[in-house]
C-alpha cells in the first residue's frame, strides 16, 4: 500500500501580500516560511519515509530539505506550480485590475482556462496524473510490502489542489473553490490500486500548534 504525504512549501516574502508564483519568480522561504516547515518536520519525527520528492523550485526544494534534512531529497518537475503567465508576481487585486476579462474567465472554469501565456488546470493535470500513477507502479514494484510505504511531496497550491482533485473525482473545474492547501500543511493519500485513492487526512495544520506523530493511522 501507498501513502502520499502531500504538503505545500511555507510562506516566501511574496506571501503577505499574496502575490502569484508560479514557475518563473524563483524565490527562498521566509523566516515563518521555515520555521513552520521545521514544525512539520518535529511532527513527522519517527514517521519513515521510503522517498521525499519536491518540486524544482526554490521555496519547495528548501521546504523538503528542512521537513526531511536526513532523507535524499528527489525533484521531479511534475510537481512545479502551475504557470501562471502574465500574472506571475501580482497580487489578486492587481490581476483584476489589469485583466478583468481573462480573470473571470479564469475563475469561472479554471480546468480549460489559463491565465494569459500560463497553464490551464487541465495542463497540470496531464504532467501531475503520471507522478502519481508512477508511485503506485513503483510501489507495487517493490519486494517488501511492508503495511505501507510513505513517499512524502512537495509542492505548490495549485498543483496540489489539481492532484486531489483528479484522484478524488472532483470536477477539475471545481478545483479552487472546493480544495485548500495551506503553507506547510499535512494532507494524506492512501492507494492500494491506480484505480482508487482515499482521502484520510486534508489540510491539517496541527503541528503549527504542536501535533506530533502519525496521527492519521
């Protein structure tokens, strides 16, 4: 069996206010960015991990690195956020301003639409789809089954949100409005096939506040 440990990288300087990143700002975690991953990883003290992989970019590499320092880290550029075109380094309120039209647009069917010169939510599902269908394969590859090999990621909002909702049968337009990932949070996947995926812990943020430990098993 197949556990996912999915979270988000922590909070950059970009964060307060939010400004989009997506691939092309490349930029290091904040202090609360950092401390809050290393809260993550007190939690997960003591929980095995069998691989870590992250996403390419900067404030996710340096979020698995602090979560796991005693692990080799993976990259695997399926997991790099969404491309967000245009919009790249501007808050919400700047893109509504400046393009009103493709904004709506965008809202209103995120899974065909994209912003201007980025990726569609359809797009990320393409490249994020296969990672995950790899794991299984990997997994059911292995000679050891132990009750359950945990592979912890690393990623991004959107690419997470994109992830759970093709795995859980979400419509992919409704990705947005209906899934959260918070800086640094915990959420966990359990798959014994490619054809299923159950959903036993979203967007837990506890050990901000000092949870420790595998609290989903």
């Amino acid at each position: 069996m197949l556990e996912i440990l999915l979270t988000r990288h922590g909070k950059t300087p970009q964060s307060e206010p939010e400004q989009y990143l997506g691939q092309r700002l490349d930029v290091p975690l904040s202090d609360e960015g950092r401390a809050s991953a290393a809260a993550l990883h007190d939690r997960l003290e003591g929980v095995e991990l069998a691989r870590v992989i992250s996403s390419p970019l900067r404030r996710a590499l340096e979020t698995a690195r602090i979560v796991a320092p005693r692990v080799e880290i993976e990259t695997d550029a399926r997991l790099l956020e969404a491309d967000y075109g245009e919009w790249e380094g501007h808050t919400r309120e700047e893109i509504r301003a400046r393009w009103p039209d493709a904004r709506a647009a965008w809202e209103a069917d995120p899974s065909t639409v994209g912003p201007p010169g980025g990726e569609s939510g359809t797009d990320v599902a393409r490249r994020v789809s296969s990672l995950i269908l790899d794991l299984v394969s990997w997994e059911q590859g292995l000679d050891e089954h132990p009750l359950s090999h945990r592979v912890l990621l690393v990623g991004h909002s959107t690419v997470n949100r994109v992830m759970l909702a093709w795995r859980l049968g979400i419509p992919m337009r409704d990705y947005r409005r209906r899934l959260r990932q918070d800086w640094n949070n915990l959420t966990v996947l359990r798959f014994v096939s490619k054809d299923d995926g159950l959903l036993v812990l979203a967007n837990d943020v506890g050990h901000i506040n000092g949870v420790r430990g595998a609290t989903w098993v």
